[in-house]
C-alpha cells in the first residue's frame, strides 16, 4: 500500500479543512509515495517512540501530535529533536499528524473521550462548521448527561478511573451535584464559559491554568484536570479503526500501537 492511499482514506474522514486555523496537520516527514506495511499510532512522537518504531519495523507513524509544531531554525544533530528527524529519514518512516481536525470529526477525540465517561445525550460544546465530504456538521467538545449523578469527590475518582491516570487536578469551590458534563480533550480552559452556556455541572480538560482555575471557581462551575495526556485514549482508538479500515478494504498491511507512555509528569504525594 503506497502512503498516500492510505492518507487519503484518512483525509476523507477527518479533513485537513475541518482542523483549526493554522493547525499543522497533515503529512509531517517522509516520502507519501512511498511503500508501507506496518502503521504505529501514537499520541506524541518522541525520541523513544521512534525508537520503537525502528525497532518494530514500523514504516509509518500515525499521531495526534504535530511532530512539527513550530519550524526548526537549523537541523543542528547534537538537538535531541533534529537527531530524531534525522532517525526518521535514515529509516524510511513516513509520519502524519491528526490534531485538530481529529478531535473535531464526529466519531474522533472527543467522541471517544465522551464514550469513556459513558456520557449520554451528546451535543458539541463548541459551535463547528459542515463536513466537505458528509455534510455534518461538526464541532469540537462534548457535553452530555452521567448515567447517575455524583459528588465531586465521587466524579474525580470516576474520571481517574475511566483515563487510568496515576493523579488528576480538581478546580471546585463548595461541593455541588455532577449530572451534565463537558469534556474537551488538550488544553481546553480557554472555553470553561462555553462548558457554562451549556449549563455544565463540570468540565473535564487539560492544562488549567491558575487565574482559569480562579475563574472557574467563581463561576460555580467543577473542572477537572486529568492532564494533557488523556489524549492517549486515541492510541486504541486510531488501532481500532484502521484495523477496521483494514479488513474492510482488504488493505496489505499491519497496524500497531505505540506501547509507550509520553506523560512528561510524574506524581508525588505528601
């Protein structure tokens, strides 16, 4: 299967149109042209996620990450970033970056973010636009209903457990019932007022900023932090569904996923 193929059956999916203005989304290294056989997902590539990817055989790395977020000023090889490209070239691994255009595609993050707190009765948080291909309409978040109601304490052992993180941040003032939900996979503070118009009881996101957290507290809405990484969920969800793709179309070739963590925190308690 030559790389393209496999991009375009991706692209009419989830559209590069549909990521965010001025997302780096798309093929990030490699030849597209080029032949491949085995897939890793992932969510960031990384030094050690190469690594396996070599190791494996891998021919083409599937993130969610941009690899290339922002431009390299030179391609100096004593830089750990600049020697991991230089890996990649030296071993033929085509590399593709899903950002925002996945969380934004029905059936993406967010949706599988949402299906691991088993939420019910879905709306977007966020107001999208239509799918060139489909004609959805798309938008980025999720809101929607627990299946019981919970304290905050109860909701943020709920979320530990669903994401299987080792520590979360709870951003509440007085404690308060939790039924209606938005979650928003990343970094999304900035949108705790959209989680409010939708009349959340809390919000579930990434990278809470202090003054955010103020912010959310004096509004009477519960944020909880699991950190940057839940994003990790689309390592076996990426696997699912191309395995999917893969027997459908008959395709030649093996999809893996990445067995590594890219959580650049650890936890201490005291």
């Amino acid at each position: 299967m030559i790389a393209q193929e496999f991009i375009d059956y991706f692209e009419q999916w989830a559209p590069k149109s549909i990521a965010e203005d001025g997302d780096p989304v798309g093929l990030q290294l490699g030849n597209p042209m080029q032949s491949v056989k085995k897939v890793m997902t992932t969510l960031d590539v990384r030094p050690e996620v190469v690594e396996e990817a070599i190791n494996q055989k891998v021919d083409f790395i599937f993130a969610h990450h941009p690899m290339i977020f922002r431009a390299p000023h030179n391609l100096d090889l004593s830089v750990p970033q600049n020697a991991m490209y230089a890996q990649l070239i030296k071993h033929n691994i085509v590399v593709y970056g899903a950002h925002t255009n996945l969380d934004n595609v029905n059936g993406g993050m967010n949706d599988w973010l949402a299906a691991q707190l088993e939420l019910i009765n879905l709306e977007p948080l966020l107001t999208g636009g239509t799918h060139p291909i489909t004609g959805e309409r798309y938008g980025m978040g999720r809101v929607g209903e627990l299946k019981q109601t919970m304290t905050v304490t109860e909701f943020a052992q709920y979320v530990a457990d669903k994401f299987d993180v080792p520590g979360l941040r709870i951003v509440a003032g007085k404690d308060k019932t939790i039924n209606r939900v938005a979650v928003l996979g990343g970094s999304g503070g900035q949108f705790y007022l959209d989680a409010i118009k939708k009349a959340a009881d809390a919000y579930v996101t990434g990278d809470i900023s202090y003054h955010t957290g103020h912010d959310i507290i004096a509004n009477n809405l519960v944020a909880i932090d699991p950190g940057h990484h839940f994003e990790s969920i689309c390592k076996v969800k990426l696997h699912e569904l191309f395995n999917q793709w893969q027997a459908a179309n008959n395709w030649p070739i093996e999809i893996v996923e990445s067995q590594l963590s890219t959580e650049p925190f650890k936890f201490m308690m005291r």
